[in-house]
C-alpha cells in the first residue's frame, strides 16, 4: 500500500524532474565520495589545513643544533661574537645547519662561506633594508677582494677606518687612474675631513664651486707647468662651472 | 614608456597579476551581459530582443566554460584547484567564488538551456540517426514527455531559472568585482563601488557582444538583420553605458574629492601610465564616442533617434560602436587589474608593466583564450541551432500547436 502510494507520488513529479534530479543525486553523490576518497583524514581538525602535516613535520630530521650547542665548545668565539655586531646572528646562519656536527664533531666539518658573494645576501645595497644597517654595493666597495680579508665575520667592525679613498670609491679611483689627473691625489680638490672615512655621511668632503678653483691650473697665467692645457678663463664656456662640461675624474672624456 | 620610477618595495617590481587576469573580468563580464541581455527577452518580454535569447544563452555558455581558463593558466598548480571544491573555505572570497562560478553553470546557465531545448532535442533527434543525432539523444536526459503539460512545465521552470538566474549573473559579476573592491590596502582597487561599476560593465559589454555576434550571424546565414532587434540592442546598450559611465564619475568625483593620501600618486599613474588605456581607450574611445554615436542614430528618446539614418549605416554605426566598446571594456578591465599594481603600496613610485608574448601568461595565450569562447559557440550552435527558423516546432509541425518556443510565447 505504502509502496504504491510512493510509486504515485513518483509519478506525479514531471519526468524532467525526475531524470534531473538523478542526473543532480549522481553529482553530489560523486562530489561526496570525492571528498571521501581525496579529503585527508585529519583536515580541518584544527584550522583549514590536514591536522597530521603537524605530526609530518615533526618527524623530520633535525638539521640545526641552536647556538647553545655551538658555545659549548667554542666559548671564545662565542665570546668575541657576542660583543660585536653580528651578536644576534645565530652561528648557523652562515655555517649551515650543524646538528650532525655536534653529534660527530670530527666527522661533519661545518663550512664557512669565505667568497665574497655570501655577505652582500645581507649587506648588499637594498633600498628595503633599514636605514643605518651597514649597506655595501658589491661592485664598488673594495671590488675583488673578499670581504674576509677587512672584516672578521665575527667581529665585523672593521679594525681600522678605510686607509685610501679608493676603498669606498673605487669605481671613481679606478676612472681617475686612466685620466690626465691620475697623478693628483683627491685632497688635491676635495677637502676632506678626517672623520670623513669613519662617518661618511655626517663630513661630507668638499667639493669645487667655481671656475676660478681649476684656474689654478688652465687659467692663461696659472702657475703650473706648461704642458697643461690652457683656458682663457673669460671667453671659454663663460657661466658654467668647469665639470659641467668635463668630468675631474676624467677630464678628457667626451 | 618610462621606467620604473620613484621609490618601489622590492615585490612590487614585476606584477604578479598580468594579461590572463585582465582576460578573466573580461571573459566573466561578456557572460553575465549576455545572460542579463536573455533575461530582458524572457523575465521582461521585450519582445523586439527575443531573437538574440537563445543565441544569448548559449553566448553565456561558451564565455562560462572558457572563463576559468585564464584562472588556471595563471596557477602555479592548476591541477590542485578543483581542491576549492573539495575543502570549502568559508572565509576565503576567491575560494568561495568557485562556488558561485559552479552555481552559475550548473543550476542557472545550463539548466534554462536544458529546459529551453528540451523540446527541440527530442523532436531533432527523433528518426534521425548520426554523432549529432547521439549527442542531442544524450543531452535530453531521457526526459522525451512532449506532452503540453510537460511543455508548460519547461516554459514555466525556465521562467522560474531565469528569475533566479538574473540575482545570480549580478552576483557572479558582482563577485568579480567585490574581489578587487574588497582589496582594502589597494586604493585603486578598494571601493564598494567596485562591483557595482563592474556589474554595469559586463552589461554594456555583454549587450555589445552580442549585438556584434548576432549582426555578424545574420550575415553568415545570409540573412537580413532584423533591424527591430538591432536597434533595441543598441537602446538598450545606450542606456546601460549612460549608466555604466555615470557610475564611474561618480567614483572618480568621489576619489577625488576624498582625495586621500595615494591620490597623487594615482593622478601621477593616470596622468603617465595609463593615458593611452584610461583616458583614450576607455574614455573617450570606448565611451564617449559610442555614447554620442547611439545618441545620435539609436532609437532611444524618440523612435528614430536623433538623425535619421539609413538602416545600412546606422547597422555599420552600431557594429563600428559595438568594437569600439569591446576595446573600451577592455581597457577598464586592464586599467583596473594592472593600474591596481602599477603603483608602489609606499604611495611614492611607479612601476612598469611588459607584456610576454610567448609563455604561460603571455600574449598569445590570452589570445588564444579570448578566441576559445567563439570557437565554442560554433560549435555550441551547430548542435543547438539558436535560430527562429531552425526550431522543431517551425518545421517540423508535429502538432503541438507551439510554432515558437516557450519563451516566445
């Protein structure tokens, strides 16, 4: 009674309906065992994300030992470190994850990155770094020349100011050394401040401000030796300071 | 084009959303049009429109299946993306949008075809023998009932459908925009007017779009193009990109008057990077000029339109308006989508954008993708005639005393 009363009931929905809604039925159903299948076991136990990836992650390997571990048995250098600037920087941060060192300190010889190409990762001129962390651009400072052979990486003040101007201004020295002013030393022009090569921004080194300062040299009546080629002040190039047309660093440039 | 200029953060030198995300709005935009556009035939009964409806469906159609393409093309791991489906997240609006799209196609779009065809599926493959016959035979469902009231129920769920499926087309579209308006750091981007400006665009374009394929379907039929049709379309296009541009005033008034910390930079983009996408392309060619043209000839304030044209002219009018608004759509898409990025979160520089030509995310794929759409249509239309005469009921004459389908009648 009860069957044929359903039966009737079946009939009586149109037979789009009835062929849609399996058609719809097949699909969520399928959606369902999809889910079934593909949906990890431990998803969403604890957020949008499979709760085991946690226990997943924990059993990997453990590759870095903490800086504890490396004190233990280099007190000094973690003395030394610990005073400078790089007090902050884990040991591991530049020697590698050393967790198999500590466990076989003779066999597993953690590396130490001596080319100059590992530094500048942190030192290199970036415009998002913040303002007064040490910046360096690696072409023109000291160029060549690890940045070992200055700075000891765990103590990376370096020990003395920088001797030449050449060491923060070798793209300029090396120009100038190709020029006719290769032989005049850069005090020649600039008057420079001695805490010029410990605080570089703050004393700034002068620079020349009129025609009359290379006329020292190229005027008509300088008191120079006579190969050095001669202007007459008043009628060459007159309203322009002299290096807006040459380059000191290279005059004859064109 | 100048470089990058001024202060950019570090990630924000190359864009991370390029071409296939301007094609994306773009391909989503034409399906909700085109689908409003049906609705106006069937929920309104403008009656001059109906014979672009079903033609309009299946538009919608081909745009829907090619919509998430650029979606996929841009994921790193496409393969995984069917996984939003599996897993929903509630809390994401891009994740739940998969949703929206699946309902879309699902239970509006393919449902008011289906119920729309059925008929004609069942009489087109009655006898007949062959692959196409087969597929027609398939997509009835075994649901052959031809009675009338089987036929008054498809008329009267498709009515139902497309009731339904106007809020879901502005939700699809609105979707889209929300996306973007809901960006909160962006403030090219982040704007509740967003969606709304987005939704009157996909109209406007979707109008347009179909205006182009139906006038260049009546020349590859070797038909006449109904010129009632047309010009309905082209008041109809007019009216929507009255208020599809006065919405857009309104934001740019409203940003401008506001004028909060990025407008100067955003003036800086509009005034160097995007002078030829925004003010030319979108505004002037893709506007304005098609605004004054269909002011001009279309039938919208009196029943000639303000100059009295030729039917042969006015049809080159509204073609010529009709590309000219598909570029201005286009560009809006592009200058919402790049100019959204081209500008640094520090409010104090510019980046630049460079097409790829080859490649993934590259010109060629983008336009490749737009072309699919058009491909699947013809095909769409070889195996569901859209046209008047090509109905079971117009030539068969089995009886039925339905010479029009039911959204005709």
């Amino acid at each position: 009674m009860a069957g044929r009363s359903a039966r009737r009931w079946v009939a009586a929905v149109p037979q789009q309906v009835r062929h849609l809604g399996a058609i719809f039925a097949l699909l969520v159903a399928g959606l369902v065992g999809a889910r079934q299948v593909l949906v990890p076991k431990t998803f969403g136990e604890r957020g949008h994300y499979r709760a085991a990836a946690v226990d997943s992650i924990v059993a990997q390997e453990i590759g870095y030992a903490g800086h504890a571990a490396c004190e233990t048995c280099h007190p000094d250098i973690a003395d030394k470190k610990g005073q400078s600037y790089h007090r902050g920087v884990a040991c591991e941060v530049c020697h590698g994850p050393q967790a198999a060192h500590v466990l076989a300190p003779m066999d597993h010889k953690p590396p130490a990155p001596r080319e100059r190409a590992y530094c500048p990762l942190c030192h290199g001129y970036n415009p998002s770094r913040p303002t007064g962390f040490p910046q360096i651009d690696p072409v023109l400072h000291n160029p060549v020349r690890p940045c070992i052979s200055c700075h000891d990486p765990h103590d990376p003040t370096p020990p003395h100011p920088p001797e030449s101007c050449a060491a923060c201004h070798g793209e300029i020295a090396r120009t100038k050394a190709i020029s006719y002013h290769a032989e005049l030393p850069c005090t020649q022009c600039h008057a420079v401040d001695r805490r010029h090569s410990v605080s570089p921004r703050q004393q700034r080194p002068s620079k020349p401000t009129t025609r009359e300062f290379c006329g020292r040299c190229h005027a008509q009546d300088a008191d120079s030796p006579p190969e050095i080629p001669r202007v007459d002040l008043a009628s060459h190039g007159p309203g322009y300071v002299c290096w807006q047309c040459h380059y000191p660093h290279h005059p004859e440039a064109r | 084009m100048r470089p990058m200029q001024g202060y950019v953060y570090p990630n924000e030198f190359e864009l991370h959303w390029g071409l296939l995300i301007v094609v994306y709005p773009y391909l989503t935009g034409l399906v909700a049009g085109a689908f409003i556009l049906a609705s106006l035939a069937r929920v309104f009964n403008v009656r001059e429109v109906q014979p672009v409806y079903r033609l309009s469906l299946l538009t919608a159609l081909a745009f829907l299946i090619a919509a998430p393409l650029p979606l996929l093309a841009h994921l790193g791991r496409p393969e995984r993306a069917f996984e939003i489906f599996l897993t929903p997240n509630l809390r994401s609006a891009m994740a739940m949008f998969g949703f929206v799209y699946a309902w879309y196609l699902m239970v509006v779009l393919l449902l008011e075809i289906w119920f729309d065809y059925r008929k004609d599926l069942v009489i087109w493959s009655r006898g007949s023998t062959g692959v196409l016959s087969l597929v027609r035979r398939i997509l009835t469902l075994g649901a052959t009932d031809l009675s009338e009231g089987a036929l008054r129920f498809d008329a009267g769920a498709g009515k139902l459908i497309t009731i339904v499926g106007i809020p879901s087309a502005f939700l699809l579209h609105g979707y889209v925009g929300f996306i973007f308006g809901s960006v909160k750091a962006n403030p090219w981007w982040s704007s509740v007017l967003m969606p709304v400006v987005f939704l009157f665009s996909a109209i406007v374009s979707g109008i347009a779009l179909m205006l182009l394929i139906f006038m260049i379907s009546s020349l590859v039929r070797f038909k006449r193009v109904d010129m009632a049709c047309m010009d309905k379309l082209a008041a109809f296009l007019m009216y929507a990109l009255v208020v599809d541009f006065s919405l857009e005033m309104l934001d740019f008034t409203q940003r401008l008057y506001e004028a909060e910390e990025s407008i100067r930079i955003l003036s800086q983009m509009l005034s160097s990077r995007l002078v030829l996408s925004l003010i030319v392309l979108q505004v002037l060619v893709g506007t304005v000029l098609p605004l004054m043209s269909l002011a001009l000839v279309a039938p919208t304030v009196r029943k000639q339109g303000l100059v009295k044209v030729p039917d042969e002219l006015r049809r080159l009018i509204y073609f010529v308006v009709a590309v000219l608004i598909q570029i201005g759509i286009f560009s809006t898409r592009w200058n919402v989508v790049i100019g959204g990025q081209l500008f640094s979160k520090s409010l104090r520089g510019l980046t630049v954008y460079k097409i790829e030509l080859l490649g993934i995310e590259g010109m060629l794929t983008a336009g490749a993708i737009v072309v699919l759409p058009l491909v699947i249509l013809l095909v769409l239309v070889k195996l569901l005639p859209p046209w008047p005469d090509a109905e079971a009921g117009a030539t068969a004459g089995i009886g039925l005393g339905l010479a029009v389908s039911p959204a005709r009648r």
